[in-house]
C-alpha cells in the first residue's frame, strides 16, 4: 500500500511539471527553500485535516502546539511515526495514512512544519 501511494506521488509530482520549463526538481528541498506553511497547505496536504482554530477531522493546529510544548514532545518523532500520539490518539489511525509523505520529508522539512505549527501557540 505505502509503495503504490508513492508511486502515485512520484507520477503526479512528475505529470505535473510544465514541459518548457527545464529546471529540475530538488529532492532536497530545506527549510530555507520551503516553507512550513507551504508544506503544510500543499505536499503534506495537512490542511485537509488540520484547521488553525477548530478541529475538522483532526485537532486543532492551536491544540497540537499547545499540548506538544505542554507534554515538551516532538512533532517531528511523530510524523517519523517514532513516537507514540499525545494529542488525540483516538484519531490515529486516520492519520496513519499520512506518514507515507512525512516520512519521505527531510529532517529540514520535517523541522520547518514544526516550527510553523509552534508559530500557533499561545
């Protein structure tokens, strides 16, 4: 299943390219390159469940900041799937789905998504 959902990826990320247009892509996208936000709202796809205020079918990114700075865990351990859930656990096999693209993500990648979910802690 993980190896079809990324087959999948690859063929859309290539299909998509414009053709004229003869720059590579960059599988090393950091930080510097690629922002938290973007990879929040496009190649994580992570707004389709996650909302900044209120809980769609995911918490809120309000709450996964709160709780994480709370409980002093890491966002990145949990999007490597090497940690266990801390906010709603109830809901983690439907994210379980999602950690075939966190998992392809680098550590720069991974660490910008963080950083742009702790920008909603207050």
């Amino acid at each position: 299943m993980k190896n079809t959902v990324f087959l999948i990826l690859f063929f859309l990320i290539f299909s998509c390219q414009n053709k004229e247009e003869k720059t590579p892509i960059s599988e090393d996208k950091t930080a510097t390159n690629i922002s938290g936000k973007e990879l929040f709202e496009a190649e994580g796809n992570c707004i389709a469940c996650h909302q900044a205020e209120q809980k769609i079918i995911g918490p809120s990114i309000q709450e996964i900041a709160k709780i994480y700075k709370e409980k002093k865990g890491s966002i990145v351990s949990f999007l490597r799937e090497e940690s266990e859930p801390i906010v709603d656990p109830s809901q983690y096999e439907i994210m379980k789905t999602n950690f075939a693209i966190t998992k392809n993500m680098s550590d720069e990648q991974l660490k910008a998504l963080e950083d742009y979910i702790y920008t909603f802690s207050k």
